[in-house]
C-alpha cells in the first residue's frame, strides 16, 4: 500500500468513526421508535425485532396526540422566521452599507446580544411576559425567540450584503433604481444563497428550542420539543414513545436540511473565493 | 435625446475630512463633445465623475446640466449612463436583462424594451450573446455588455470609469476605436476618465489634466501637447514624455550644461528656468550640444535614444536610419519655438 492510499484509508476511518459517533443517537431513536417498550427494554439490546408502527400510532392518534404540538411548533418557528427575515434582511442591509451615527455600536450590540448566556435571561423575560399577559401565547414565544434569533440573522446576513461590490448599487441608481427596488432586484437576488441560510438556522433554532419554550408555554401552546416530556414521569419513561415523538420532530429537519443542503454548503464557503459563492 | 448634455462645473470642493480631494473644479463641455478627465491616481479626476454622476456630493460648488443646477439632484433623476471600471453587471440577470433593466426602470412597455434592447446589442456586437449570464462572458463581452446598458436609455450624458483598463492591450486598442466610432455615432456627450495619456489623446475632443485635486489645464489634445501648463502635466502627456532640464535664461538664450539655446519664449529677467523639450523636438546637429548615447531603444519605425548631456539625462526620438551607436558621441539642437520654459518654484508655465 503506498504512503498515499494509507492517508486516505486513515482520513475515511477517522471520518467513520466522526459519523457513527454523529449518526449513533439518531439511529439508535429510530430504531427504538419501531419497538415495542419491552424490546427496548431488553438486554442485551435487540438488534433483530419485529418492526411494529405502534409507537408512532399512540403519539399521532393516541390520547396524548402530540399533533397539537406539532402545529404549535409550526407556528412559533414559521411565525419567527418570517418576522425575523423581514425585519432582518433590511437592518442587515442598512449595517452593511449606509453610514450612520452609532452603526458601530448597533454592530457590536447585535452581537452581544449573542454573548448573553440565555438562562440568564429567562426570569426576567417571564417577569416580562406575565406583567403583559402573554404567557402561554404564540405572540409571547416569538416576540423572546425574535430577541435571539433576529441579531443572530442580522449578524449572518451583513456578511452576505457586503460581499456585494458598492458599484453594482451606484449602477442601478444610475439605471434609474430607487433604493428600495435596487434592494429588492439587484442585491437580493444575489444573496438569496445567505437568506437561505438564515431561514434554515433560524427556522431550526425555533424549532429545537426548548429552554423558554418549558418556561413561557403552558397548555395552550406547548411546542413539541416541551411535550416530549410527557412521556417520560417519575415512574416510568416510554421509550419507544419518546424516541417515535424524537424522530416525528426530527422529520422537517432533515427535509429542511436535504433541500437547502446546495445553499448551506455554498453559504458557508461564501468569502473563502472572492466572488466564488455568488454566481 | 432628453437634453443636450452640456455639463458646467462651478468652484467644486471636495474634502474627505481634512484631505482636500477636489480643490476648487471649473470646467465646461460642450453638448456631444468627447471630454476625457485625465490625471494620474489620486488626482481627483474620479471623484470629479462620480460627483458629476450624483454618486457624491460635493463640499461646496455647483453642477450644473444644460443650464440646470443639479447639485442635490438624484443620481437616478440626472439622466446620466454610466460604465463602470468594473463593469458593474448585474450578475443574477441575463445580458438581456441588464441591457433592459434601465429601460424597465424608465416603465417604457415591453413592446418597446425587446426592440431597444437588441438594437443596443448589435450596436456594441453582443446580439448573439442576449442569453448569456455575465459569469459566461469574456471580459471584453462583459465589458461591451456594461456599454449596451449604457447607450440603451439615450441618456444626455455617458460617463466611463477607465472602462478599458481591465481589457488586454491588444482588446484595449480595438475597443478605443470602436469607443470614438459609437460615441460619434450616437452623438452624445461622453465624459471619460482615464490615467492613460495616449487613451486622451486618442479619443477626446478636449480634456481636462487633473494633478493633485486641481484642473492644470483644459484644452484639445493638441493644445495641451504643445502647450502644456505646468511642469506636471508637461512631464505626464507624451511618450516618452518632454525632457525637463534644469537651465538659465539670458536675454532670450537658454543655457543647458554650458550650451547655448534660442528660444521664442521669454522671461523678464535672467533666472533659473526648468526647460522642456519634446523628445521629438530634439535633432542632430553640428555644433549643438554635446551628449553622449547611453542606450538605445529601438521601437521599429524609431528608436528612443537616453543621451548623457554633461550629466543630464535627455531623451530623444530619432527616425529610423538615422540611428547613432551606442557609446557614440552626437551633437543635438532643438528649433526655439520648441523650447519651453517653466518655473522652476511654482512649476507652471513662463
């Protein structure tokens, strides 16, 4: 074997061990989504089994259906991530091009923002919502998710609008473009890659969070992520129930991630090659 | 056409904090003339475009077009084109569509848009191109993109950014003809930026030579040729450029390195001058003065010739066939209407 063939025989089982070590948690949920909660139990663990849809069964149709919390969750990230991309995409526009008084300080506040160990804030943020009366509202959840999620866009975003040459503007004001249609025809089309991106990460980020969910939700808006918690008690935990809720929430995940993946890849290598993400 | 296209700068300042970018500008052109701003960077010939275009603001001053004060108007509302150093095509757009997009602006039907746009395009001879992304164009189709764009609005003023410096030479030099031949053609006023003294020369009707933030001198190319203003400019236009040699006048002579010169121009009294001389102007004589071959470059039909005069370096330009050896020992005079005193103080013209 040469020295070469070694190197890349090494990089793939490195690379192998990286991925089980990644892969293992979610396949070992949807393996125990497809038990029965006494095959789960079993030891030694249970690698052949007859495959049973119960689990996935009582969680949709059962009496604790978590469809209710699945819907909730749909509308607190969609409802965040629309929010957040159009109040986003304008205030990250402005950072990255016009000049004013305290931009600087509006750049460094944006991201300290993100500095803020979250559970730092939570009891104020529920001090907050409770004196306004929007615990265990949609409008409550998103209104704190906006408080994270919208520096994080505005942050990402600016990148994006000043890899964009100052000229390609001047052109299009020149052409006859006002600020707003130069802004809707010429420059975000060509950071539509970045806007994907920040609708990907912000939708996931609103959808896997948990830590406020738990705290500002309540009956009537429970996301899925706060209802998994219904299966497991003080008794007893479901397993095979936790594991099929765990792989339902994972579902618009992966597809998300699956459909966006051409984005994401040529965001993230965005400014590595001058010029070479946008075209 | 939706104006004439004469443009008035009126004591244009620009400073970038305590740097004075533009130090009071005045300059006209006249409707459909070839006006090149020509200077060396940093000189403010780009910054003078620019404020002109409406894509800044000067400190103090007017700009006026066809006799209107346009100072704090718009750029989009100044019926200007304009082509970009970069080009500045909309990469997400078809060629199509940015030749249209100036167009679709302006809210004309698309009845009238496919037909003006092809017209653009032939033009400049991207018609077969219509299709194409920018990322698939060479740079001198991107570049002939940049000018469709430009001349498909009939706009009463087009401006270029040194459109031909990110072209090869050989592509540089097509374009230029190409360039004057459509500007002639469409009969608008084009003002042209360029640090390219032959690119002036070449295309402009007249030009104005801008050294350090201030217009030195504006004239026809011939005119600045012959009569440059300043030191600066006389060292900068030509090439090789005027020789300029440190010398004394007496009573209507000029002293170089212990000879003397005739010369046409005069100063009041005797004084220390700076001289020039076009290479071209320079021939051999007898009895002239002394100078010895120092290399020469040989350029085909003439040949460039470094003399030693008693330590002074001079250039010369020689025809063909008439070339000295290198080493040699010649004898050069200039006619005295060739000569050219400048000051050597304030550095402008005597």
């Amino acid at each position: 074997m040469t020295a070469k063939r070694l190197r890349v025989f090494a990089l793939l089982a490195i690379s192998m061990i990286f991925l089980l070590a990644w892969a293992f948690p979610i396949l070992w949920s949807v393996l125990n989504s497809l038990k029965t909660d006494s095959d789960v139990l079993a030891y030694p663990p249970k690698l052949v089994f007859a495959p049973t849809w119960e689990a996935y069964r009582d969680v949709l149709f059962g009496s604790g259906s978590i469809l209710p919390n699945l819907l909730s969750s749909v509308i607190i990230s969609v409802g965040t991530t629309i929010v957040t991309m159009l109040m986003a995409v304008p205030a990250a526009y402005a950072l990255a091009r016009l000049r004013f008084r305290g931009k600087k300080f509006a750049g460094f506040y944006v991201l300290a923002t993100q500095m803020l160990p979250p559970v730092g804030i939570i009891i104020p943020y529920f001090l907050v919502l409770r004196n306004i009366g929007w615990i265990d509202t949609y409008q409550g959840i998103i209104l704190i998710y906006l408080s994270f999620s919208l520096p994080f866009a505005i942050w990402l975003l600016v990148s994006y609008f000043e890899d964009i040459p100052f000229e390609m503007e001047e052109a299009a004001y020149l052409d006859g473009a006002s600020r707003l249609k130069t802004l809707w025809r010429i420059i975000i089309p060509q950071v539509r890659g970045g806007i994907a991106v920040t609708v990907v990460f912000v939708f996931l980020n609103a959808w896997n969070e948990f830590l406020f969910a738990v705290v500002l939700s309540g009956n009537t808006v429970r996301p899925v992520t706060v209802a998994m918690f219904n299966f497991v008690s003080v008794e007893q935990t479901l397993w095979a129930k936790l594991a099929a809720v765990s792989v339902l929430a994972m579902l618009p995940v992966v597809v998300l991630g699956v459909v966006a993946q051409k984005h994401i890849v040529k965001g993230l290598t965005v400014g590595a090659v001058k010029g070479g993400g946008r075209r | 056409m939706s104006g004439q296209g004469q443009v008035s700068f009126r004591n244009i300042v620009k400073l970038h904090g305590q740097f004075a970018a533009l130090k009071n500008v005045n300059f006209d052109i006249k409707p459909g003339e070839f006006f090149a701003l020509l200077g060396p960077s940093g000189s403010g010939k780009s910054t003078t475009l620019r404020i002109l275009a409406g894509l800044d603001a000067p400190t103090t001053g007017r700009v006026m077009i066809d006799d209107k004060d346009v100072t704090s108007t718009d750029a989009r509302d100044r019926d200007i084109a304009m082509v970009f150093q970069s080009y500045a095509l909309y990469p997400h757009m078809t060629v199509a569509e940015n030749i249209a997009f100036p167009l679709e602006m302006a809210k004309l039907p698309k009845s009238e848009i496919a037909p003006a746009v092809k017209d653009a395009a032939r033009k400049v001879k991207i018609d077969h191109l219509l299709d194409r992304k920018p990322g698939q164009l060479s740079g001198g189709q991107q570049q002939r993109c940049a000018l469709a764009r430009a001349i498909v609005r009939k706009a009463r003023l087009f401006l270029l950014d040194e459109p031909l410096s990110n072209l090869d030479a050989k592509l540089r030099l097509e374009t230029r003809a190409e360039l004057k031949k459509l500007q002639r053609s469409l009969g608008v006023t084009a003002v042209y930026v360029t640090h390219d003294q032959e690119e002036a020369m070449t295309l402009a009707d007249r030009m104005a030579v801008f050294m350090s933030g201030e217009i030195q001198q504006v004239g026809t190319p011939a005119e600045v040729f012959a009569r440059p203003n300043s030191i600066d400019i006389a060292g900068f236009i030509g090439n090789p450029p005027m020789n300029l040699v440190p010398a004394r006048y007496v009573d209507g002579d000029v002293i170089i390195a212990g000879h003397r010169l005739k010369t046409t121009a005069t100063t009041a009294v005797e004084r220390d001058v700076v001289v020039g001389l076009r290479p071209g102007a320079l021939r051999m004589t007898e009895g002239g003065l002394g100078a010895r071959v120092d290399l020469i470059e040989d350029l085909g039909d003439t040949a460039v010739l470094d003399l030693d005069c008693a330590g002074t370096m001079i250039r010369m330009r020689v025809a063909d066939g008439n070339i000295p050896g290198e080493g040699d020992t010649i004898s050069i005079t200039a006619r005295p209407q060739d000569i050219h005193l400048f000051d050597p103080a304030t550095r402008m013209r005597l």
